[in-house]
C-alpha cells in the first residue's frame, strides 16, 4: 500500500516550510456507526519531524484531530535535497515513516 | 419539533380525557385499522416517488407504542404518519404542473 | 430540533417568496435544451457579475471570498488526494480476467469525463459514468462497487482529475427518448420534494451564496462539474450519486436508489446546461 503519509518541504533559504497530509481515520471513540454500536477509539498519539538527526517538530495528538489530519509549520534551517523524516505511531501502537527531499 | 408533536399529542390526549371520559381507550383493534390505512397512504406515496422519511419515521413510532401497549399513542402517531404520507402525495400531484413556475427560462 | 424548525420555515418563506416571484407562465412548453441551458447561464451571470463564468464550477468558493483563500490553500494539500491516487492504481490494475477499465472506454478512459453522462440511443436512457464503470466490472466477472463512496468516488476522481479542464459536452442525439429524458431531468430539478418542500433549486438556485446553516450553498451551474468530492461534512469522498440522495434524504424525502432513471436524468439536464464549464473535480468542499 502507498504510504499513508504525503509531505512537501520546501526550503526558502533560511527556513523550511513543511507541509504534511496524513491518511488516518483518527477515531474519537465517541462516534457511533450507523448500527448505533461506539466505534473504538484509534487515533495517531505521536507525531514526528526529524531533520538532520534532530527533531524540529513534534505533536502529542489526542482523539480530538480530524480524520486525514494536515499539518503545516516551519522551521529554521534546511537544505534543498536534504532529507526530512517523517513518522507517526497511534494508539493501536501502528506506524509509519516516510523520507522526502526538501524542495 | 418532536418536543412540539409530543405536547401536541399529549394535549390530544388531555382532550381526549377531559372531553369524553365516557368514550374507550383505543384498543389494538383501532390501531391496526389506522396503521393498515398509514402504511396504504405511503404506499402510494411510494407510487408517485415522494414519499417523506417521517412518514416512515411516524409509522415506527406507532409500532413502538403499540408494543409497549399504549394504543392511544399509537393511533395517533398512525393518524399523523396517514397524514404525512397524504401530503406528501398532494405534494407530487400539485407538483406535477408547479414545478414550471420555478424554471429558469 | 429546534433549527430543524428554522430550517422548514425558511423553507416556507422560500417558498412564498417563489410563489410571488415567478411569473405564471404556462406557454413555450416546447423543450428547447439549447435555449435552456443559455437562460441558465445568463440567470447565474446576472445573478453574479462578478464571478466569471468558468469560476462557477468552484461552487461557493466563487462566492465567498474568505472560503476561496481557504480553499486555495487546501488545494496545495487537497485532501482527495488519497482517494485520486486510489483511483489511479485501481484504474491501471487489471481484472482477473486480463482485462481493466480502459478497455470499456473511449480513449482508454483518460480525459473523457466531460461527455458522461450520455444518452445510450441502444437502451433508451441516459448513462452515467458511475453507471458506466460498475458495468464495466459486471462485464468482467467482477462485482459492482457501491454508487455513492470509496472505490467509486476514487474511481471517478481520477477519470475527472484526467479530464480537468475540458469543458463539459454533454450531447442530446435526436431522438424523443432523449429529449424526454432531458424533459425529465428538468422536471426533477425544479419539483418540490420531501417534508421540507424543497426542490433542488430552492437551494441552487435561488439561494446560492445563501447560507443554510454553516455552509455556503453552490449555485447549480457548474455544480456538477466539481463531482466526485471530499466533503469534510462527510469527512470523506462522494460521488454525484451521493450528493443527490444525501440532498433527497436532507430534505426529509425518502431517497431513490442511486442511478435510477429520476437520478440520471437529473444528471444529463444538469451537465447539459452546465455544458462549456470545464471539470474542475475531483473538488473539495466544507
């Protein structure tokens, strides 16, 4: 399957700009389906964004984000051609990762 | 909206009460009566394609009253589905020559 | 409930409104499809100068400007993504009998969503490119897929995403039965329906820009051309089958099963009087 994760870094110089769309269906646990029965909770609980080694963003997510959450930010430094390295890990303990190029 | 319909129909009720203590509760009898006549009307309805989802809605309704054994309740709620499944048959009948008067032309 | 009940007496006022407004003409009745779809367009120019007419197919994004920097910013990310990159690896994938859905279209299926639907002079009725693609699989030994999501939806977002920019050709061959199925589509477009006694151009017509509730309604021209969409309402894909029985069932109406004749047909009036607007779909909308 094609990777749930879609980022796009591009660099401006002094900063990178970083956006990222994630395919997840970050269930609550308090939606019910059309049966009336609760749905279980599964949602993303750890985000990352790893550049050169380092970690230059990350988010402790909760049943509150949206399904197929985006995310956008910056950060200082980056290089065109370098890699950013992006993973998540959810609650049912599931994961993945993904390299892209900065732009 | 169901707060509306249930004060209505518990005013009915207080009507039904106050005004002929003498007259019957309404027995499984008469609810099978109306609910045959609910279900023909959305029939209908379901002839000419429009039916209404609360017509639907209201049939179920009766159906529940009726096995928790309150026939007032259920005539009543067989009466309104009657009527809705009606209207919604005027509705696509009157329709049929309405619908021109909202063209764009 | 309690804006349940607001919703219906707009409805109400709406309708009064309509009843005073429109002019009780009875005369023309000829069907005149060409006519139809000029009026149609000049009703939405009038209605909005500023919007240019290749913009209405941005729904209400080319009526609120707030919504279109929103959407712009989306459209970096759009999140149909998922579902067109779906489509695009389901598309090329074969059957198990060899064959794929290239093989059931035109041009092998890239750049031709501007024609669907089309009236099949064969069987006497309008096909939909939904209908189109499930029979495509019925053909070749494989089950149809649900009308309204998912497959469906990614599907169909890759067959418009090939076709974006290509003006909608929607033709009516010379045959009564296609008229009629015009005539129809038409009919359905502008009758009341469901408890709310609401017709699908109560809102797309009259209304648009409007909101009802949080949203801003699309205007009806162009409306089609958007389709398949990401609706975060729905927090996923839909396809046109979808939107017309989700408006059907909004209105309290019981809805029909997708692609039956009512629905096609709404489609074929729809995309004709839309003709020339170029596909902008797969869309995304609040």
């Amino acid at each position: 399957m094609a990777s749930t994760i879609r980022v796009r870094a591009t660099s401006s110089g002094e900063t990178t700009e970083v956006q990222a769309l994630i395919q997840h269906p970050m269930d609550s646990g308090f939606i019910k389906d059309a049966k009336g029965e609760t749905i279980p909770p599964h949602f993303i609980q750890q985000l990352t964004f790893e550049y050169d080694g380092k970690v230059v963003f990350a988010a402790d997510w909760g049943g509150g984000v949206s399904k197929d959450p985006y995310v956008k930010f910056a950060f200082k430094g980056g290089k065109k051609g370098d890699d950013l390295k992006v993973s998540w890990v959810d609650s049912k303990g599931k994961t993945d990762t993904t390299t892209a190029k900065i732009l | 909206m169901n707060r509306i319909r249930t004060s209505l129909l518990s005013l009915a009720s207080v009507l039904l009460i106050a005004g002929a203590t003498s007259a019957l509760a309404a027995s499984e009898a008469d609810y099978k009566a109306a609910l045959a006549a609910a279900e023909a009307a959305n029939k209908q309805a379901a002839g000419v394609r429009n039916q209404w989802t609360t017509t639907a809605a209201t049939i179920n309704a009766a159906k529940k009253a009726a096995e928790a054994g309150d026939f007032d309740k259920a005539v009543a709620s067989a009466n309104e589905a009657e009527a809705l499944a009606k209207a919604s048959i005027f509705q696509a009948t009157s329709e049929k020559k309405l619908w021109k008067d909202m063209e764009i032309r | 409930m309690r804006p349940a009940i607001r919703f219906a007496s707009i409805g109400l006022a709406l309708a009064a409104l309509a009843y005073a407004a429109a002019p009780s003409a009875t005369a023309a009745d000829a069907v005149d499809p060409v006519a139809d779809a000029k009026a149609f367009k000049k009703y939405f120019t009038d209605k909005f100068p500023k919007v240019k007419l290749e913009d209405f197919v941005n729904g209400p994004y080319s009526m609120d400007e707030g919504l279109h920097q929103q959407w712009q910013e989306k459209e970096q990310f759009p999140p149909y993504e998922f579902s067109l990159e779906l489509g695009k690896e389901m598309f090329s994938k074969p059957f198990k009998n060899g064959k794929s859905y290239g093989d059931c279209f035109p041009n092998k299926g890239i750049g031709i969503r501007q024609n669907y639907p089309y009236f099949d002079e064969k069987e006497g009725k309008v096909i939909t490119l939904e209908l189109a693609l499930n029979r495509c699989r019925e053909a070749n030994g494989e089950p149809p897929f649900s009308y309204v999501k998912d497959e469906m939806a990614a599907l169909t977002a890759y067959m418009a995403f090939t076709s974006r920019g290509k003006p909608f050709d929607i033709k009516i061959p010379n045959d009564p039965r296609a008229l009629a199925a015009y005539e129809n589509g038409k009919e359905y477009f502008y009758t009341r329906r469901g408890q709310l006694n609401f017709s699908c151009a109560t809102c797309h017509v009259q209304s648009p820009g409007e909101r009802i509730r949080a949203e801003v309604l699309a205007p009806a021209l162009g409306i089609l051309n958007a389709m398949p969409i990401y609706r975060s309402e729905w927090s996923g894909m839909g396809t046109t089958s979808r939107r017309f029985t989700s408006c059907n069932s909004q209105i309290r109406g019981v809805p029909f099963s997708p692609q039956d004749d009512e629905y096609r047909n709404v489609e074929y009036y729809l995309s004709f009087v839309s003709n020339g607007l170029p596909i902008s779909g797969p869309g995304a909308r609040p």
